[in-house]
C-alpha cells in the first residue's frame, strides 16, 4: 500500500482547547512576543519541541508500574544499563535529568579557558555549557548545509576539511573533544552520513582526539544513513546504529528526544577515569549513580523507549509525516531546508518575510504570525537563538516545525500547512522585532521583545 499509517492506536486522548484570534493576540502580547513564555493551555498546535513532548507506549506506562523506586542499585537502572550497553556497546552508563545534565557533567571535567570544541553544529544548551565552562564552541558545517535550496543527501556532515586546519591551527592540545550532531538540529534536522562518521574518527585517531556524539536523535539519523547512503540499504537500524556508536568514545544524549520519554538524559564515557570522575559530580550534583536524579519509573520508560525506537515501521512513519508536512508547504511556494530532515520542517525565515532584516529577527516575526494566525507555537532557529553578545547572526535564519512523537494526526498537520500558507500570503504584514530585555546565555527562552 502507498499510504504509511501511524503504527499505533490512539488509546487515550487529550483535549486542546481553542482560541480566538483577538485572544491569541492579547496572550502573545503579554507574553512580550515570546511563545516560551505562552501557556500550554493557550497553544492549539504545539510544534515549540520534540524534547519531552511525545506519546509514550502502553509497555512505557506498565514499566511505570513496575518499575523499583530503590534509593542503590534498583532492578530498573539494571533493565536501563542493559538495554543501553545492548544498543550502543557502551559498559559506562550514567543516567542524567535530561541532555543538557550529561553536557554539563561532560564539559565541566574536559572544558575550560583556552580549549576548543569543534562541531557540525553545536545546538544552543551543548553551546551554552561549553562556553560556560570557559572553552570556545566551534561550528564547522559543510557548504551546502548554508544554502536552504541544495538537498545534498547529509547536510549534517562535518566538514573533514576544515575540522583538520582547525586542529592545527589552534593544536590538538586545546580540542579535548571533537563532537558531530547527529541529526545536525541546528542545521536543519539534517543527517550525517556514516562515511562521514568514519571519516571523523579517522581524523581523531590521526590527532589523539576523543570523539564525542550527541546522540539526541540516532535512531532517526541511522533511518536517514539507511535510506539514502550506499551500501547501507540492506543493513538494519540496530546495526547501523551500533556502528555509529561503536565509532565514538563518548556520547550525550537526550532521552526525551530517541527515547520517547517525558523526561531523562544518558552520559555514554568509554575512558574509566573518566568515568569514574563523571560518577563523582553526578552523586554531588544530580543523585546517585544508579538514578541520576530520575525516579526509576523514568529509567524504565527509558529502557523500553530505546527498545521501541528502533522498530522501523515507526522510523518510516516518523520520517514520512515529516516529509509530508515539507512536501506540502513547498507546494505551496514556502522555501523550508531541503530535503525534510527527521524531527522538523525548518521554514527559511529570509524567503519567507525578506522586507524583515536579521538584526530585527525575521524568524521570530514568523513564529509570532504562526501563533497569531493559527494558535501554533513553533520555534526561532536563527539570530534570536545564536546572535548577539558579540557573536556574528548566523547564515540561516529559520523557524522549526517540531512534530512531538505519536501525539499529532495527518488533520493536525493539514492544519499546519493551512495556517502557514495562509500567513506566507500575508507575509509582507509581518513586522520585525527589537529585544526589550535579555539574560546573558540562552536569550531565546526568556528574553522579551516588542514589535516594531
């Protein structure tokens, strides 16, 4: 058949409460133009993330009642440590809050004044913690991931080359990582290829490098390598995703996001002493190692999240409804990142209002018109989230299209695209933003703007 269904049943429901256009915008002027600052109640579609905000499975709910609440040594941190040693090789596993937890651990033990951490691209807590630790974060993304138009299969990749004048430019003593964003979510949701993986090890080899992934989506990028890299079509996602893993000596990673869970991170170390210090700040700071600051529940809705996203009749669904979404809106004129990536459609805010200049943040002008125009709340990729303080706006100016994992239907999506063809008709009446206030790391969550 052509036609990719959900591979589920919808089991119990949530209602969404509608809004009037007048209400959404009085709540988007309280909220200082900023949909973080919305309250859920008040979103009808909410495509701000997919960290945190999927379904998760009746197996995940009855893992949640049998799960071992024991401060030491629960059996659900034994049923999370297998399934992850099962799933990636890795015998160092330490379970966190959330990603950015396994960041901080990380880049406060290898961080600090005068390193630098290169990336395809660092995505905005990753930035954030290793700059707080005092090192530099470096993105080094191929050409033709800055140009919204090329559908180059693997915009996520690293550029080898320049990664290598990085190293020695500034020397391997100062790089106490090199990490690759798989997929590249700062740059569009893209993939990155297994040839590129390979390549990057070999570099780290070359230098004496530890490699790092930050592994959020893996699932969803090993779909990709599976899809459209030759020589892999015939492997299965389990094993394409233990190569990746097997390729790397370390790996953060955001449960709420591959895992399909509502809350939990993972720390991945392949050095001892490395991990044995990791150990040491997660009890003084996150709780024991055997919990990390997660309630067994947790852990076991993890075990089973990991397990479920490997099946690839959920991968194709997961994949096609983003595509789908990508394809109609294209059809329509609205220039996204080509080709579709795994998690979101990336709308190019600079096509879509180009009357809006970066410095009053075209992105956002967008983001607010979703909201005003359809109660949907989605979020900048642009000069909001990695400009000022310094830093140069980035190339791309873009508006993320998150989908929560098996929450929304095709009618949800279709709603989507009929709101956001109806604003790009109306583009030229979007007005630009200034920022009224800001916080010195991560504006994007708190800072207040008004309209211009």
């Amino acid at each position: 058949m052509k036609t990719i269904i959900e591979p589920f049943r919808i089991k119990v429901v949530e209602p969404i409460r509608m809004t009037t256009r007048d209400e959404r915008e009085r709540l988007l002027r309280e909220a200082s133009y900023n949909v973080f600052l919305l309250r859920a109640k008040d979103v009808l579609i909410d495509l701000l993330t997919d960290s945190g905000t999927g379904a998760m499975s009746a197996e995940q709910w009855a893992g949640i009642m049998r799960a071992d609440e024991s401060y030491a040594g629960a059996v659900s941190f034994y049923r999370f440590k297998e399934q992850l040693t099962s799933m990636t090789g890795f015998e160092y596993v330490l379970p966190t809050h959330q990603g950015r937890a396994s960041e901080r651990l990380l880049f406060e033990l290898i961080g600090g004044e005068g390193k630098v951490v290169p990336n395809n691209t660092h995505f905005d807590t990753t930035r954030a913690n290793i700059e707080h630790s005092g090192a530099e974060a470096v993105d080094l993304q191929i050409p033709e991931a800055k140009d919204p138009r090329n559908r180059h299969p693997f915009k996520g990749n690293i550029d080898i080359a320049a990664l290598e004048d990085l190293i020695k430019r500034v020397g391997p003593e100062r790089i106490p990582a090199v990490m690759v964003t798989v997929t590249n979510n700062s740059g569009g949701g893209q993939p990155v290829s297994m040839a590129n993986l390979r390549e990057t090890r070999a570099i780290c080899d070359k230098y004496k490098l530890r490699f790092i992934l930050d592994a959020c989506r893996f699932a969803e990028n090993a779909w990709f390598i599976k899809q459209r890299e030759p020589g892999q079509t015939e492997r299965s996602i389990r094993e394409i995703v233990r190569e990746m893993f097997d390729l790397v000596d370390g790996a953060t990673i955001s449960a709420k996001k591959d895992g399909i869970v509502n809350i939990g991170g993972v720390l991945l170390i392949r050095d001892e002493s490395l991990f044995q210090d990791a150990s040491n700040l997660l009890i003084l700071t996150e709780g024991y190692v055997t919990y990390g600051g997660l309630a067994g529940r947790d852990l076991e809705a993890m075990a089973q999240g990991f397990e479920e996203v490997l099946e690839e009749d959920y991968l194709q669904y997961r994949i096609r409804s983003i595509e789908y979404l990508g394809e109609r809106l294209i059809n329509a004129g609205v220039q996204i990142v080509e080709p579709t990536g795994g998690h979101a459609v990336y709308v190019d805010a600079k096509s879509f209002c180009p009357h809006i200049p970066p410095e009053q943040f075209p992105g956002q002008a967008v983001v607010c018109g979703l909201y005003r125009e359809g109660g949907i709340r989605a979020v900048e990729i642009g000069s909001v989230m990695f400009g000022g303080h310094g830093r140069p706006n980035p190339a791309m100016e873009l508006v993320r299209l998150t989908i929560p994992r098996r929450v929304y239907t095709q009618s949800h999506l279709d709603y989507v695209i009929e709101a956001t063809i109806e604003l790009y008709t109306r583009r030229e009446s979007l007005r630009g933003l200034r920022i009224l206030d800001e916080p010195k790391a991560l504006r994007h969550f708190t800072a207040r703007f008004e309209e211009l």
